[in-house]
C-alpha cells in the first residue's frame, strides 16, 4: 500500500508553503514504539540507550524502518550506508533518559546530520511524542556546526536557565532553527503529527 | 572513509544532554525539585522572545565594525574593514579609537560634500559613535 505520507513531502523538495498540516505516520508507528521500548528496556537497571533506523521507500511507495542499531545514552549512528540507491528517505532515532520522562527534540547534531545525509524526513521518538523534520525546497545544503551551537546556547544558557525547563527551550531552538534553516517541523503522537513550522 | 562518514553523521546528542544536566544542577542549587511538564506554549513564548530580541539585534546593526589588536610596540592599530577601510595606530586604546572615529568623521564628510553618499536620518558623525560606542 502507498505511503499516508504525500509523494511531494517524501521528495524533499517540497515548497514550505505547500506542507501539510497533518502527517500521517501511522504504517510507521508500530515500528517506532518497537525501537521506543527496546531503548528504554533496561531503564530499571538505570540503563537506557538510543535505538536508530534508516527509513526507506520500498518498492510499492510504502515507508519502512530498516537497519535498526542501538548506540549509548546519547549517541547512535544510524546505518544509512547500506541502503539501497534511490530508496533512502531519512532516519529515525529515539532520545531516552534513565532518571526522568521528558520529550527531548533533535539537537544540535540531528540538525546537522539531517542536512548532511540530505534527509528528506527526519524522525525522534522521546517520551511518546515524535518530532520530524521534513526537507523541503528551502532547505539548506550546508550548516555550520558551530553557528547552531551557538543558536541552541542562546536558548538555553540564559541567565535565568535555571527557571526554565530545557526540553521547552529546546523545542523553541527546533522551532527557531526549523524556520532558519528551510524545514517543516511537526510534532505529535507516533500516528499523528501536527505541523508547527 | 567509512568510519569518517559515520562519525560526521552521527546522531550524538551529548552536548545537549550536558546542556541539560548543567540546567538540573542550577535549579537544584536554587532548591527548585519539581520539574514542570513539557509545555508547547511557555515553548512558543520562548520562541517569541527571541525572535524580537534578534530582530532588535537586527535594527542595531552598527554602522561600522573597528577591530583594535595590540602592536608589538606596545601601542594599538584600530581597523575599520567595513566600507572605509580605514586603519590607525596609537600609543593606547582609547586614542586608537579616538583617532579612528576622528578619521572616520572626515572620510566620510568628504564623501557626503562630493555627493558619494547620501545624508540619512543620522549624521555622520553619530553613525559613527554608534557604531563603535561600547
């Protein structure tokens, strides 16, 4: 069956304007709470680990999880290299904590690695809510690591940062650099996500 | 090259995490315990604040950027890269860049009486001191 997700958003040169507000990654859910669960198995062992996948198109335009690798507590490398020609869509990865439950978006280097690998969707599952960062014709081709540094710190290392709570500063910096750097962001359940740049 | 495409395509969210841990100490040295809940709209006010605060950044852009490097005869060379291209030298900072601002004011009021520039709402002389006011 043909992906929920339009053809024109998969193609990574969709118009900003032309989003939809609404992404459907419902034939993908049941895969991304998989790699959800595995990542926070051991979680009452105080151990937690980040799960990657590479998310291909197959055959009949339907969307998959493949090449599934666990990394540490705050890194994995998803295998992409492996990935047939013509069928790479993007990668999916999970951002687990073993103290507490909160929703951490993508970081400095998910922005990065997704301008790099020319990702033209981009999935993070933490805490039950997906984040995705879809390419679009407005995105741009290369990044400096340090200038979204330098963007995240202005968010987050405020001179009150101890009165803010990080996973809303960090998803201010997602939304900020989402605009900055030409992508649409959505943020929802593994079924529905909801567009918000 | 395998091993250099992966480290660059890394998904390494260590800095963030340190970014995090460094925010839990500072609430919990301020004696905050509970952890409000994940909250889209403080998020969107985040966002607004600093959207207006670069767009004011924006709208404060000098007028002209001076760079002042230490010489090895102790004085200082004061450099003006942008437009002028104008570079002095002084016994001390601060006529360094008294000494630019002076050479500033007359290149530019040379080029206003030959028509090369345009007046604008700022004279020249205060575009200036803004630019290099501190």
């Amino acid at each position: 069956m043909p992906s929920r997700v339009p053809v024109q958003v998969l193609s990574g040169n969709c118009p900003i304007d032309d989003l939809p507000d609404l992404l459907d990654l419902s034939e993908l859910a049941e895969g991304m709470e998989r790699l959800w669960m595995k990542s926070v198995a051991r979680l009452d062992e105080g151990i937690v680990a980040e799960y990657a996948a590479t998310l291909v198109k197959q055959a009949d335009g339907s969307l998959k999880l493949i090449n599934e690798i666990s990394g540490d507590s705050t890194n994995v490398v998803p295998d992409w290299a492996t990935t047939e020609p013509g069928t790479f869509i993007g990668t999916f990865q999970t951002h687990p904590r073993t103290d507490e439950f909160l929703p951490m978006p993508f970081s400095d280097t998910d922005f990065v690695s997704a301008i790099q690998l020319r990702e033209k969707l981009s999935l993070l599952y933490s805490d039950d809510v997906v984040c995705a960062l879809v390419r679009t014709a407005a995105t741009v081709d290369y990044i400096n690591i340090y200038e979204i540094k330098n963007e995240f710190l202005s968010f987050v290392m405020t001179p009150d940062m101890e009165a803010r709570f990080l996973p809303n500063a960090v998803w201010a910096a997602n939304k900020w650099l989402a605009r900055k750097y030409g992508f649409g962001l959505y943020m929802g359940t593994p079924n529905e996500l909801f567009r918000e740049v | 090259m395998q091993n250099f495409e992966k480290i660059q395509y890394a998904k390494d969210d260590s800095w963030l995490w340190a970014l995090l841990e460094e925010a839990k100490k500072r609430r919990a040295a301020k004696g905050i315990k509970e952890e409000p809940p994940f909250d889209r709209e403080d998020a969107q006010r985040i966002y607004e604040h600093y959207k207006a605060k670069q767009e004011q950044r924006q709208m404060l852009q000098p007028a002209f950027l001076a760079l002042f490097e230490p010489m090895d005869s102790n004085g200082f060379r004061a450099v003006c890269p942008t437009m002028e291209n104008c570079t002095v030298e002084a016994p001390t900072r601060e006529e360094a860049k008294a000494a630019l601002i002076g050479e500033l004011k007359q290149r530019l009021q040379a080029r206003l009486r030959a028509g090369k520039i345009l007046p604008t709402e700022r004279s020249s002389a205060e575009m200036v001191e803004v630019a290099l006011g501190e």
